[in-house]
C-alpha cells in the first residue's frame, strides 16, 4: 500500500522482559508498541522515513506505568556496499493521570551506522546518543550517553545476523560507563 508516495508499513510487538541480580528476580510483559511508517525511496540508493507509534501504559513490574508517543525519522543511503544510515528517535510520554507516570522521562535518541559488506560479511563503526530531555520530577538527574563501536554481520541467505559492540564514550547519571553486547537476525518478508 502507498500514501503520499511513500511505502506504508505496520508494526507490533509484544516483549517479554526479565531481569536478575543476585538476590533478587523480575520477569513480566513490558510496554507492547504499535506503529505506522512512511518510507520513501528517492533514487540513487536514498531513502527517508518518518514512523509515529505508542508504547501504551501497562502494569507490570517491568513496564512503564506511562503512555509513550514514539517518532522516528531515517535516512540511508544503501550503494555501492555501503549502509550509510541515521535514525533519529524521539520519544513523548503523554499526560497519563497515573502517580507513577510521572517518573518517566522524555527522551531523544540518535543511531549512527556506516558499514561496507565484502561478499556476505559487513564491517563498520556504529554509534549511538541518547539524552533524557525532561525532568520528570524535581531533583530527578538527566541521563546522557554517548557510545561508540563496531559492527560484523555476516548474509546467510534468507536471513541476516549482525552482532555489535559498544562502549560509552561519555555519559552522565548512570553508575559508570557501560558496554554493551547485543545481536539480530533480520529476515526479510518479500
């Protein structure tokens, strides 16, 4: 389907989460997220996008007690090898009459990736910012990160796995510098 030139697109998901440290364990539903998205291709190997989607308030012991506006602009250029991409993430809690809503902070997040595949492998920087932009409650202390790393994925065919790995640059209000390890399969649907 088609709207204003551009590729409509639907998403949803329903995430599990768990966490544990010692002495203490919490599992449960977080926040589902239902979105739409716009994606334009522009020739020569460019492309925008602009999604609007919500988490809604659910209640649960790893779920935001909030209603988020989640908005997501991209653009990419995908030649030559090459995936040059930023994703700008934007995201609003909406007036919730909750006690606890009030505790959620807005925030802003920025992706960054420039990879060049070599046959079915892909290699490059990645990085990523993300800042609280609001204080959700008086003496609350904004968080900042900046991170910076490295990305190897490997094309099975059917189906794509790209592992990363970052580590804080800088960052203010978390307990230290953080390092993160994470991997996704993507597989494509046409």
């Amino acid at each position: 389907m088609h709207l204003l030139g551009a590729r409509v697109q639907l998403y949803a998901a329903f995430p599990l989460a768990e966490a544990s440290v010692p002495g203490a364990h919490v599992q449960g539903w977080y926040n589902p997220w239902f979105a739409g998205q716009l994606a334009w291709d522009l020739g020569n190997n460019i492309g925008v996008s602009y999604l609007l989607g919500t988490y809604p308030k659910l209640s649960s012991p790893v779920a935001n007690d909030a209603t988020t506006i989640n908005q997501r602009f991209a653009v990419s250029y995908t030649g030559n090898g090459l995936n040059l991409s930023a994703n700008l993430i934007i995201g609003n809690e909406v007036n919730n009459s909750s006690v606890n809503a009030s505790k959620v902070p807005n925030y802003l997040n920025l992706d960054l990736t420039a990879t060049k595949s070599f046959g079915n492998w892909s290699f490059g920087p990645v990085a990523y910012y993300s800042t609280d932009t609001s204080s959700p409650y008086s003496g609350y202390q904004k968080q900042h990160q900046f991170a910076m790393g490295g990305l190897v994925g490997y094309n099975f065919g059917k189906v794509v796995l790209q592992s990363y790995l970052t580590h804080d640059v800088t960052q203010t209000g978390y307990l230290g510098n953080d390092t993160r390890f994470w991997f996704r399969f993507i597989i494509p649907v046409s």
